[in-house]
C-alpha cells in the first residue's frame, strides 16, 4: 500500500500543469491521501503548488497545507490572499489551523481571522493563539465530544451525534457538569448497551486522566505513552474541560524530542534538514564548532605550556590523538546513557552509586585499553617502559574522569533547568579534550619527572 | 494528575509487605495504573515484587508484567510457575501476551502455552510468535472487530458487541467476505445512523489501508505516522485479515528507533540502559572504545611518520587536538543530518547537489574558524605566518573532507542495508581524526617543506 513518488509521476503532474490540463490533474490526484498530495507538493516549484491548491478540494489542500514543511507552507501562504487561507482554515481541525494562523504576521493574523466565516471556529482559534506551543493548550483541539451529566442517555446519544460530526476521531465521550467542570467520561460500550433512559451521572467513569492546559508538552507526552492513552482531555485551573490532545499529535511531540536530543548530541543547535539553505545550516552548525575550537586552542595551549617536555620525550605528543580521542568517546558514551534516563525519567538509585558504577566501568574499559596500546605501542613505537606506564596510567585516570565529568554534568544541567541533552554535544567532547590532555601531561611530569 | 513516586511511599509498601499487611497493602494500590504499580515493582526487590504479584488482582498484574522492563520481568517470572505464568498470559492481549511468551525458554514456552485454558488464545499466541519481532507480524495482536459483508446491520451491530468485549479498545470495525479477505471498514457514526436492515456491503467504506504481514516494522510505524493513523490492519499474501496494529505499538517503536539512532551515535551498540548491569554496559561501550583506541594509534603512527619535520617545527604539534577535535566535530554534524534525513525519508535531489553543498557549508566554516584561529594564535602563541598559513589550509582543507565523508558514509552505508546511523558514531570520529591529521601533516610538508 506504499505510495512511491517517481520522477517520472512528477514530471508527468508537471506537464500537466504546463499544459493546465485539470481534468488529468484531477483524475490523477482524486484518490491520493492528502499525506501523499503534500509529498507531490514538496516536489513542484511554488508556481506549480499553487496551482495544484487552487485546483483541488479545499478539504484536501487544507490537510495538504497543515501536512507541508514550515518553509514550503510560508512560501505558499504568501502567495494566497487572506481570504483564500481563511477558507483553508475553516476546513481545518482548531489545533491545525491555529499552529497555521500562528507562523503568519501579526496584521496578517487578524485579517485571516475576520474572514473566518464560522464564529465558534475563529473564537476557538484565537483562545488557541494565547498558550505557549509547546504546553498542552499549544496541542490541544477544541473539537471534542462531550456531554452533561444531568442528562439521559437518550439526550446524550442525540447531542453526541450532533458533535460528533465536527470531530474526525472520537476517543472519548467527557462529561461535564454545570460549570463545565470535567466529571469523568463514557464508555461507548455502556452507552449502547444502557437503557436510554438512565441519568448519565449514573454510568459515567469518575476516573478520567487530564492534563492542565499550562503542563508542559513533554509531560502530556510522558502521561500519554505510560498510560498508553490515544487521547486526553485538558482542563483549566478551575478544572474546566477546554480541550483534548490525541495521539497522533503526541507522536509528533516524541519524534521531535528524540531528534533535538540526536541532533544536540551531533553539535546541531536548530532544528534542521538537509534541505534547509545554507544559511540557516550554518547557524545551526558553527557555534558548535567555535566551542570545539576554543577548546582546541585551549589544548594548544596546555601542550605548548610543556614545551620543554616534549622537547626532551617527543614520542609522548604521537599519543595526543589516542588520549584526545578516548576521552571524548568515553564521555560522550556516559552522558548519553545518563541523558536518555533522564529523558524517560528512569534515572533511580542514589547518584554515590551511579558515580561508582561509572568509575568500575571506567576502570575496566581503561584496563582493557590500556593493555592493548601497551602491548601495541611497545612493537610499533618502541616505546620505553616508563613512556609505556605514562601512557597506560594516562589512558585509564582520563576514561575514568571522562565518565565521571560525563555523567555529572547532565545531572547537573537537568538541576539547573537546561535541557541536559546539550551536555552530549561537543561541548562534552570539547572539556574532555582539554582535561585529558591536562591529566596526560600532569601525569607524565610525575612519572617522567621533567 | 501526575503520579509520583516518594521514597517514602516505597518504604511504607516494603514496611507492609515485610509486616504481610495484606488489607492495607490493597487499600493503598487498588486505584493506581497499572503503570504505576509497574513502576512501583521496579523499585522493590525481587521477593517483595513477587509478594505484591501474588496479592494483586491477576488484571492488574498481567498488564505490569508486561509493562516491566525485560530485565526486571526475567527475574519475576522466574519465580513463578508455568500455570501462574499462563494465568496472567490469559489476561493479556495477544500481542503483549506473545511478547512475554517469546522471551521463555523453548521448554517453558511449550508449559505455558499448555495451561492456558482459552484454545482460541493459545492458537493465536503460537500464531503470532512465529512472526519475527520487528515485522508487522510481531507488532500485531489477534483481538480486533471484524464483520462479514454479507450480513445486515442489525447482525453486524449484535456480532460487534460479543467481539467488543474481547478487545479493549474498538479503533475500526474491519470487514471481510466469506474468505476473510479483507474488503473494507465501517465507520461508527454511519452503523449509527443507517438502518438496521441495510446490507454492510452496501455501507462499507472500501478505502482502508493495510500492512503486509511481513512488512517491516519501522515501515508500518512510518506509514501509520505518515497517514495520522490510530489502528492499521494487517493481511496476509493472500490479502487475509489476520491482525491489527494499534498506535501505542508504533510509538514504542519509533521512540526505540529514534533512541537507537541517538545510542549509535553515542558510541553504544546494544539498547542499554543506566541501571543495567556493568557488565552489558561494558559490553555496549567498549568495542566502540577500541575503535576509537585503533583510529588514535594509527594516528600516532602518522604523527611518527612525520617525526623529522615535528621536531624541526615542534610548534606545528600543538594544533592536532585543534585539527582532530575540528574534523571530528565536522563529520559528526554532516552525518548526523543526513542519517536524519535518510530515517525521515526526505533525502531529495541529486546527490552531486547535497555534496556541493556540504563544500560551500564547509568552506564557509572553514574560512570563519581559520581566521578565528590565525588571530588567537599569532598573540597567544607567536606563530610565524608560514606556520599561520599551514594551520589555516589545513583545518579548511580538514573541515570540508570531514563534511564530505560525513555526508557520503551514511549514504553509501544505508545502500550496503547497513544502518546509516552507526555512521555518527565514533566510527566517524575516529576515521576523521586519522585523516584529518594526515592531512595537516601532508599540507604543512607542502607548504614548509620539510
């Protein structure tokens, strides 16, 4: 059931459009899901995308839009009028229109709205405008099922039916009282299977999981997949129901910080892709090697501080790179590990005992390695016995401090209220340089006594 | 709504169970999650765990088993029987019932199997684990609700409410002929609003995606993401409805896959985690360790190489750890977009275009950090200009071949069937580090000639 987009599918869209032949176009594209539309879209040059938009369905280029990159959306709602995107929103779910209607101007943002023809759609949105995005009133949609629970069964299936048509997926039925207030939800299964005349305040579910509306979208997120729940209404600080968060939205939100973990562990600051222009590519990537570089200079400097040393054992500066190397893997490995515990809130146990695993670990790594390049060092480099232990002593103190500065310092970040992830990146690799280089040339004075 | 666990709280569940509370230990966990009571488990010891497991309600317990880590799970269902194994096997959907069953040895799993008491339960089970895990085979559980097209209405609506009980939650009610060919899907508000007599054929919505049985399992995640899907069923060759997949399933893989992606990056081959035993953690760590260990000797056998010049221009020595860490920093970044970029399946456009633009990326960086570098060094360490000149076509030199081999190795990688992601890895860094210093010493002997 894949759809796979050829070039040959795009060329021939393409000289269809050329030649604005629209019955192809649309005998074509009629049956494709808006996922696959938005895929052809992100293919065709700005020209094209519009006059596909324009040609088909606004209840497919609505989804198609919402679908789009955030660069290809800007490029094609600058080419629409205010009106034209206003049709688009009304086609769309609150919480996919107003992410839309939030990336316009501010002068552009009222205009849209006024030409909202459905007044409970725009008032929604804007109520939507207000919370940060990334908080559950950011993920929340205001299209949701729910009922009052002073009602009967009879009454409650009849409003259902009514609501549920402005819904695309209902995963829950809520009850309210009076107020608004969130009392619990109904199962589907006991509403077919009650008489309709009994009092909803009688079947209905009192134990129903919510979120605030300022919760951060990390923790919906965290709710939502311990709970495996497929959605979650939203309550305000009084406990009134204002909206609902589904999966599919979660799913985003997981995707997201998985990859902004990934990417800070590469040294990408922003949220790139290989498409993004050079510009915005190297914003997010130069800093990142400006810190490495310092830290290379940092490193220079420490080695010409002991000019005099490996003057006199010159065959100590050929183990730079080994020490160098391993200290940066070594800690990126530990904050790895301590950042993802962190991220799944698995993170147990005392820190004295985490810290003392890590030097056992260390040891043993170092001991293992430290063999190796012993043995290996002695045939190909001839090393002397006390350049040897030098650099075995070297290589197990700075997999052991890596580890350590490793695991310590996102555990110290996550206290701080940053984000730990930035800990992995190569500004980890970047303090290990310098410090393994620090404790090398430390630990060779005191063996070798220059 | 968050629940938390205190210290204190685990120390009064110990207090109770040391003091075999029985009424008091129920009155505390009858309301919490299953999710909850899993994560209280983990904090118990093995004894005390079993305790609980024993005392719980086999509903409840049967979803903790299944929600523990492997490791954890291991050691509890060592301690049970093969009935009381099969007792809560009976419990569980078929998926997570397979899951659990699939990790016993082959002996053990013949036991269990034998005591579940529910046939059709069984048969499933042995059906579904002769699926490999990471197919649609291995995601998919039995319990779905299916009707057939020839019935009417009223039939369809009687079957659905037998087969609702069997499974949890209703997603899409699936419709098959007299062969279990899957021909369409009902949706509910249609059921609800069309006639008791009319024939399912005649309502059926024949577009419904499905997934091949055999299809892999981040394929199906990718699918059902693409297509904002919440249950996917799943066919055989013959085009037979054997399964469904539901969302919670998928989020389970993409978050492992993403994890996975991030690990490999890190320089740690098998899903580990922090509370893991030192020695799996060894074992994840240290054969990155080694290649990193391997890359720094080859690196101080061509620092060795070169020692002639080293020691007429012993200046030149302090700039490796500028040189490697810059080229690791480099390659890492390059890499880690395009693996991105492979996973999301937004690779677009000719390879010769992402390779010219890593050069120009890397030649703008390369010019920015050179004159950064030519600055600080001239005052901090009184380079000549000759020497100046080396470092400064060296580390451009070094930053464009560390984005280019950053770029090309995931992608020849991911062409091989080899994961592009342990690309990211130290793999990278230790490849660019050995270049990166050949390189700088290849340039300085050109320019001061050595």
């Amino acid at each position: 059931m894949q759809f796979e987009i050829t070039k040959e599918y795009i060329q021939q869209i393409q000289q269809l459009i050329a030649e604005n032949k629209n019955t192809a176009l649309l005998n074509l594209l009629e049956d494709l899901h808006y996922a696959d539309v938005a895929e052809i879209i992100e293919e065709l040059d700005t020209k094209e995308a519009i006059y596909l938009i324009k040609l088909l369905d606004s209840d497919v280029t609505s989804e198609v839009i919402a679908e789009l990159d955030e660069d290809d959306r800007e490029k094609i709602l600058k080419r629409l009028s205010s009106k034209e995107i206003a049709e688009e929103i009304e086609e769309l779910d609150t919480d996919d229109a107003t992410d839309i209607i939030a990336e316009l101007s501010e002068e552009q943002k009222k205009e849209v709205i006024s030409h909202i023809e459905d007044e409970e759609h725009a008032k929604d949105i804007i109520e939507l405008l207000r919370y940060d995005e990334d908080t559950a009133g950011g993920l929340m949609a205001k299209e949701l099922v729910k009922v009052n629970e002073n009602w009967n069964v009879l009454t409650c299936v009849k409003e259902m039916r009514k609501q549920a048509e402005e819904v695309t997926r209902v995963h829950s039925i809520y009850v309210v009282d009076d107020n608004d207030i969130l009392k619990g939800r109904l199962s589907l299964k006991d509403l077919l299977t009650t008489s309709t005349k009994t009092a909803i305040k009688d079947v209905l579910i009192k134990k129903v999981d919510a979120v605030n509306v300022n919760d951060k979208a990390e923790d919906v997120a965290r709710i939502m997949q311990k709970y495996d729940l497929e959605a979650i209404p939203v309550v305000d600080e009084l406990g009134r129901l204002v909206g609902r968060i589904t999966i599919d939205d979660i799913v985003d939100v997981i995707k997201e910080e998985a990859e902004k973990d990934y990417q800070l562990a590469a040294g990408i600051t922003q949220d790139v892709e290989a498409d993004d222009s050079i510009w915005k590519l190297t914003k997010a990537r130069l800093p990142w090697l400006l810190i490495g570089m310092f830290g290379g200079l940092g490193a220079a400097s420490i080695i010409n501080g002991f000019q005099g040393a490996f003057l006199k054992f010159p065959v100590l500066l050929i183990f730079i790179p080994l020490i160098q190397a391993t200290a940066g893997n070594v800690g990126v490995q530990s904050s790895a590990i301590v950042v993802q515990a962190l991220a799944n809130n698995t993170m147990k146990g005392e820190m004295a005992n985490r810290i003392f695993k890590e030097f056992l670990l260390g040891l043993i790594n170092g001991l293992v390695i430290a063999s190796v390049v012993i043995l290996i060092s002695h045939f190909a480099f001839h090393t002397s016995f006390l350049i040897s232990i030098t650099v075995c002593v070297a290589l197990i103190t700075v997999i052991i401090m890596a580890a350590l500065i490793g695991t310590f310092i996102p555990v110290f970040l996550e206290k701080q209220g940053i984000d730990p992830a930035v800990a992995t990146g190569p500004f980890i690799t970047t303090s290990n340089d310098v410090f393994g280089i620090l404790i090398y040339f430390m630990i060779a004075k005191m063996i070798l006594g220059f």
